[in-house]
C-alpha cells in the first residue's frame, strides 16, 4: 500500500518584517497549498516545526491556522495534519487545542511527555496515518524539538541532551518497526539542526547539549522518509529520503534565491527500499519581491531608478528593498530621502539601510590605533546609529542620553538601599 503525503514546515505565521506584516504573503500561501491540496488528495500534510514566529503568537496568526484547517479538511475529509513544534513554537501552547484539531482531521506534538514510571510515552510521539478505506499506510515518529529539560533526567538514560536524544531516537524507531507491517512505511519527522545543513541568518541557533547540529546517524536503516524543519532552504541532508521542505516564504534577505517548495512524497514499501521513496516538487509562487540593491552610492542611485515602475496600490503586497551602500565618506544628513527619492512611488518598501565602508590607502598603510578603553553608552548608540544608515540628529542623541542618566540614577538609588 502507497502513502501519499505533503511536507513542508517553517511557516513563521504572524511574522513581522522589519515591522512589516507578513499576513499577505501567508495568506497566498495558504490558498495555493489549498488549492494543491484539493487537486492532489493527499492522505497527510506534515507539517515539521515553527508553524509560529513567536512562542504567543497574536490572535490574527492563529485564526490563521485554525481557518486553514477547517478549510483543508472541507477540501479533503480523509487527509490527516500532523504539526509538531519547533523552536520558535510553544508546545504547550499547540497542544492546548486538541479538541479542535481533532474536529479537522489534525494532530499535534508540542512536547515529549514520560509516563509515571519513567519510560517515554510512544503513544504519542508515533501517529498512524491511514488512507481513504481508514488501513493503516504508515506509522509517522512525531520528534518535536527537543528542550534539554523536557528530555533530561528521567532515568539512567537520560543523563545528558546527548544521550537522551540518542535514547528517544532508539525507542521510537524500534517501536514503530514493531508496530509495522509488511506494507507500512516508516516516517520521521523532526524539528532539529542536522549536520550538513545550509543555514540562513534568518534561523535561530539551536543548541542543545552543546551540540548544536545532529548527526544523521540518529536515523536508522527502516526509515523510509525523514521530513526535517527548521533550515530554511529546501535540500537532502546526506542521503535522498533526509530533508528539509525549507520555508514557504523568504523570512530574510538571505534567502531572496531559495526556491520555496512543498515536498510532495510517494512511498512504496513493497519495492526495495532504495527505490521505495519518490517525490515531486510543488513550487511556491512569490507574491512579493525583495531586492537587495549593494554598491558605491552612485550605482545605488542608478538601479533604485531603474527598478520597475508600476504602482502597487496595497501596502502588503509592495515590495522590499535592502540598501548596502559602500562609501569612504559619513552619511549625508538626508541619505534616507534620497534614496526614497531614487525609488519610483507607491512600490517598494525601503526596510532596511547598512553602510560598508570602503578602506583607503592609508587604511591599508597606516594602521589605526586600538582603543582600549571601555565603551561608553553614547559612543555604542553612535556607532550602531551610523551602521543603519541614519544622519545625526542632535534630539535623538539628546533623547538617549537622557534614558542613560534615568538609567544610572536607578542603578545608585538601588545601590543606596
């Protein structure tokens, strides 16, 4: 018996952009993954970790969620959803509404739970996945991510992140391979940072136990698909059946060249197993453009005019423009408008101004002494207010020095009492 499902993850809904809603963009997500949902009947999308930007997401982004539900399973009745959490995701949290997951087909895995008795609670963590006639087609390992002291100090096992990882990895697949069948397959879904993966620096570091990438050697031979979440960028960690779906939408200027997908996966277990595994790539359409624009200031100013013209009448749908200009010389005072200026109207979304500066010959031969003295409050907001791009503002500077000596003035009055 086939299995057919959908893999994806990162969804980061109710992400802000440089103060900028993503709500647009996700909720073009959301229809086009509806509309493949309907065409392709799939029986399960998973959905491996950060369904979440934040740990409290606002109420927009979970009406968000829960509409989407409702709305796959009016799509396709017998089509499960297993979520788990991810780093940026309260587990506790998703799991609070099992009663109305369980009304759209879904299930979630916030966190790993233990039994009295110390052991590990496997009915919980291996979800099966059924097909249209309600048989059983595979058996999916749930592994949220993993928090040292969810996982730690149960038992002789669990004396470290290390050896508790490698203990629930153990458990779960040896008990999933006792639970299948001749013509059941075995899914791993896991929320972590493995090895070999290509990161963006839009992803929090993920460090447990000291580690902070897993190896894949946690994944035993029987497994026949592992869907990982966390990296945002689409790829194979070491073996075909090991990967990342990476995220639907761009959530940083790094990742402008992904090729945002969702994993469309069809596994056989009745052929061998290195050709049991095939799968297919549903490309997510971008609904709105970033472009980063980097060079001296001239050419800056150039390829802000030559951008395309048309006027975009909604505010989300406008796109992002990042600036990196390289310049031997301090900000003009009013860069920021210029730069505005050089863009044409009602189209873009200026987020973001860096400056790199360029060294000089006497740079190169005349070394600038070191400055040893410690920083001071005012020197630091300078120096983080010019890489922003921003021209002096003498009330600004005013401003936070006068938060400064609010600051130091609690600090004495706590050092008096």
């Amino acid at each position: 018996m086939t299995v057919r499902f959908f893999h994806t993850s990162d969804w980061h809904l109710g992400q802000f952009f440089y103060n900028h809603s993503r709500h647009y963009e996700h909720e073009q997500f959301l229809t086009w993954l509806l509309e493949q949902i309907k065409n392709k009947q799939p029986h399960a999308l998973l959905i491996a970790g950060d369904i979440f930007d934040v740990i409290n997401p606002s109420s927009q982004a979970q009406k968000q969620l829960y509409q989407f539900l409702a709305d796959a399973h009016q799509l396709a009745p017998h089509m499960q959803t297993l979520m788990i959490a991810g780093n940026h995701d309260s587990g506790y949290r998703i799991e609070q509404v099992e009663p109305l997951l369980e009304k759209y087909n879904a299930k979630t895995v916030g966190v790993v739970r233990w039994n009295e008795d110390k052991t590990l609670n496997l009915d919980r963590l291996i979800l099966p996945i059924y097909d249209e006639q309600k048989q059983i087609v595979a058996w999916c390992i749930a592994l949220p991510f993993l928090r040292s002291a969810e996982i730690t100090g149960f038992n002789e096992h669990t004396s470290s992140s290390q050896s508790a990882i490698a203990y629930l990895h153990q458990q779960l697949i040896a008990e999933a391979k006792r639970r299948q069948t001749e013509h059941q397959a075995i899914i791993l879904m896991s929320h972590a940072h493995m090895q070999g993966g290509e990161t963006s620096d839009s992803e929090r570091p993920i460090i447990i136990g000291n580690e902070e990438a897993l190896s894949t050697s946690l994944f035993e031979d029987g497994i026949d698909y592992v869907a990982l979440g966390h990296l945002h960028k689409p790829q194979k960690v070491g073996q075909a059946h090991i990967r990342y779906s990476g995220s639907p939408i761009p959530l940083s200027f790094s990742e402008i060249n992904y090729k945002h997908q969702v994993l469309e996966v069809t596994i056989d277990p009745s052929l061998k197993h290195d050709s049991n595994f095939q799968y297919e790539v549903l490309e997510i359409p971008r609904r709105v453009q970033l472009h980063k624009i980097r060079g001296e200031l001239n050419e800056v100013m150039q390829r802000l005019r030559s951008l395309p013209s048309e006027v975009i009448e909604s505010i989300d749908q406008r796109e992002y423009v990042d600036i990196e200009y390289h310049t031997l010389t301090p900000p003009q005072p009013n860069l920021r408008q210029q730069f505005e200026d050089a863009l044409p109207p009602d189209r873009y979304r200026l987020v973001r101004i860096s400056r790199q500066y360029l060294s000089t010959e006497d740079d190169t031969n005349h070394q600038r002494q070191i400055n040893l003295q410690p920083p001071t409050p005012e020197n630091l907001f300078q120096k983080i207010w010019e890489n922003k791009g921003y021209s002096q503002d003498e009330d600004v500077q005013k401003d936070f020095m006068s938060l400064v000596a609010q600051a130091q003035q609690q600090l004495e009055d706590q050092h008096k009492s």
